[in-house]
C-alpha cells in the first residue's frame, strides 16, 4: 500500500502532500493555477504543494 505525507504549514499558508520518497524529488513544475509538482528523474510526480492555503479556524 502506497503512503501519503501531508504537512500543513500555519505560518507560510502552505500544504504540501507527498506520494513518495521526497528525496527522490529533482525538479519542481508550476502549473500555472497556484500549484506546485514535485518530480522525480524519471518525470514521475512524488508530490504537489499548494501555496495560500489556509485552515479555518476552529471554534
């Protein structure tokens, strides 16, 4: 079974997800809709972050 890290970053707005070893990552890719794919050598995505993204506060 694959593993998923999630990391939600309070201070800079920013949650990150990877699929895989991060690691193995070598380039990083701007999609154009405020997304961010991490990649391996191979061009295979291992992982995405999402830059100005902010938890609701809780009540």
């Amino acid at each position: 079974m694959a593993s998923v890290a999630v990391h939600i970053d309070r201070v800079s707005n920013t949650l990150t997800v990877w699929f895989g070893d991060p690691a193995s990552e070598y380039i990083c890719e701007e999609t154009g809709k405020e997304v961010i794919l991490m990649k391996d050598s191979a061009g295979n995505v291992v992982g995405f972050e999402k830059p100005n993204y902010r938890v609701p506060d809780s009540d």
